[in-house]
C-alpha cells in the first residue's frame, strides 16, 4: 500500500492531488484548483495543474474524485480554466463534488437565481466565459456531478475504500452561502503579505494573551473540509473551514482534549489565516505534519500568530509549507528555536 499527497504550488491558492494504491489498484484524488494561473495557458507555458493533469493522461489514469471545497477564485480559478478543454478534467474525472448555488437552492429553497454564475475562462487569451457561456454548474450537470448537497450531518462517505468524514460546511453555512453567492474578497480589498504581515514579530511575541477571532466569511463558512480514512491512514483537510464548525463536530464523534484526533496529517485551514485555526480546535487534534499552502503573495497569509498556535500545541508538531519562501519570512533571528520545526513540502509526500 503506497500514499502520497502533493500540495501544488498553486499561488495564494489551494491544489492538492492524493495518490492511493493498493492491490494494483488506483485512486486519485483532486482537491480545488488554485486561481486561474495554477493551469495556465493551453499553448502557453505548462502551469503545475496542467502539468499534473497531462501526467496522467500519459499514464492512461484518471481522477476518481475531485472535490471543489468552495467558491472562492483561490481555490476554483484554476479549476475552472482546466474545465475549459474538454480533454482535461471532462475526461480525465470520474466523479465531482461540488454544493453549487443551484444544488442548494434546491435542498432548501430557491434564491436570486441571478447569482448563479461562476464564470471561467475559455480557450483562447481573452478572458470570456466558460465555453459556449455556460458556468461550472451547467458544465458539471453533463458529467458525474455527486448531486447531493454535502454537509457535515450525512454519514460518512466510502469511495474505493476510502472514507469520508465531513466536518464542513454545516447546514446553517449553506443556507448563508445560498443568501449571499460570491467570492470572498473583491479585487480592490486584496491586501498584500507585506501590508498585513506579523512576520516580523519573534515566536515568543504571540505565546501570552493569544485571543482567538473567527473568520466570518461566507464562502469560507461553506468549505467542505473532511477527515480522510485510508485504511490505518488519517489526514484531515480542512479547505478555508471554520474552526469552530470543525471544533464541533469534532466533538461530536468523540474527539477531546484527552481523546485528540490522531492524523498524519493536516492541511491547515485558510493558508494558515489567523482567524481558522484555534486554540481549541488544535487542543482536539494530534498530529506531527502541518501543511500550509499559500506563497504568501496576498492577505498577508499565513499568520505567524497561526503557526506559534500550532507549534506551541504539541512539543513534536512540524509545520511544512509549498513555498521556501515563506519560511524565509518568518524567521526572525529570535526564532532559532523553531528553525528545525518549518520545513518545505517534498514534491510528492509520502504518508
């Protein structure tokens, strides 16, 4: 049995593909997209999703899941653009998550059917829809599209012997999301890392009187975030997620402080955002490997006061980032101590 995981670089964004096998078996797993740029051009230079993608084309593989977490342009753009070509993700993945504005409206009630639209971007360098106009929705509606709303209240989910446990979004996220169909920050609002940064504060700067405020955003509210079970394997991916949703319904399937969930790894929420990752959510989960994907290019991601929660947590948890940079903007020279704890993801991590 053999699994790894890659965390693409995939800008500020998020683009994860798990590769499981056993018994001469295959399963793939693709997990958001990026923005638009982690695919790339098709005549243009190979970004890492199309890069990936035409790996497995070459190897007559398929993808057998890919979950779209939320609709964030961090997470869906690059999706998106992959949709476009119909040799791409149209036929290379065998099913798709995805809780469209349509899927639910459909569950609980129609909406402004006006906010029905995430666009993309079609084949050609300027920037239109969706080939031939259509949105993802629609794109998906002719494929193996899961049409059942994904929420943090089904049954755990099997596919090929992997189980899913969902954890977000819960049903009160979505009904949110359906009232408000957008992303989550306009252009303008965007904030540079160099802006918003707390890098240049030392470790020790966010160990006392660490208060914990919760994002608010509602795209982020609807993320599907999951404990992954294969076989003796457990990895927790938690997209932009709440922590106290998460927090929750940790809860409810018996974790706590005295009884943490035990993973190999985690995907950390909202690319180490200040606001997803708590104190009391970390108190519910052991694990050594944490995995931060952002380059840090925008929103000032990650926090620092993040990953001093993390390493504080647990004595032998280690943070691993997609980027070297980062690691070389939070160090300070206080921060000796921790050096050895911050290291870059491999190419393809075995778990």
């Amino acid at each position: 049995m053999s699994t790894t995981i890659q965390i693409l670089h995939a800008s500020h964004g998020d683009c994860i593909f798990l590769r499981h096998e056993q018994d001469g078996n295959t399963f793939n797993l693709l997990i958001d997209g990026g923005p638009p740029d982690t695919f790339g051009q098709l005549y243009g230079y190979a970004k890492p999703l199309r890069l990936l993608l035409e790996e497995l084309k070459a190897r007559g593989e398929f993808i057998d899941l890919a979950v779209i977490t939320h609709v964030d342009d961090d997470h869906i753009g690059g999706f998106l653009e992959a949709m476009s070509f119909d040799d791409y993700l149209p036929s290379l993945v065998k099913e798709f998550w995805f809780n469209s504005y349509g899927l639910i409206s459909s569950e609980y009630g129609e909406l402004d059917t006006n906010k029905n639209e995430v666009k993309g971007v079609a084949g050609t360098e300027k920037k239109t829809s969706i080939t031939q106009g259509v949105t993802l929705e629609e794109k998906l509606s002719r494929l193996n599209w899961y049409k059942q709303v994904i929420h943090n209240e089904v049954s755990p989910i099997t596919r090929s012997g992997l189980e899913f446990t969902i954890l977000s979004p819960s049903v009160k996220a979505l009904k949110r999301l359906g009232r408000a169909w957008e992303r989550e920050y306009p252009p303008a609002e965007k904030k540079t890392a160099k802006k918003e940064s707390d890098h240049k504060f030392p470790f020790s700067h966010f160990l006392n009187g660490d208060r914990f405020k919760s994002d608010r955003s509602i795209p982020n509210g609807s993320s599907i975030a999951f404990i992954l079970r294969i076989g003796d394997v457990r990895l927790l991916l938690l997209a932009d997620s709440y922590a106290s949703t998460v927090q929750r319904k940790l809860k409810l399937l018996g974790y706590s402080p005295n009884n943490p969930l035990k993973c190999n790894l985690v995907k950390v929420s909202h690319h180490g955002s200040k606001g997803n990752t708590s104190q009391g959510l970390l108190s519910l989960i052991s694990s050594k490997k944490y995995v931060v994907s952002t380059d840090g290019s925008i929103f000032g991601h990650p926090d620092k006061r993040t990953i001093a929660r993390i390493l504080s947590a647990q004595a032998d948890s280690n943070v691993y980032f997609n980027y070297e940079s980062v690691i070389r903007g939070i160090l300070q020279p206080e921060d000796a101590d921790y050096a050895n704890r911050l290291h870059v993801c491999e190419g393809k991590m075995v778990i």
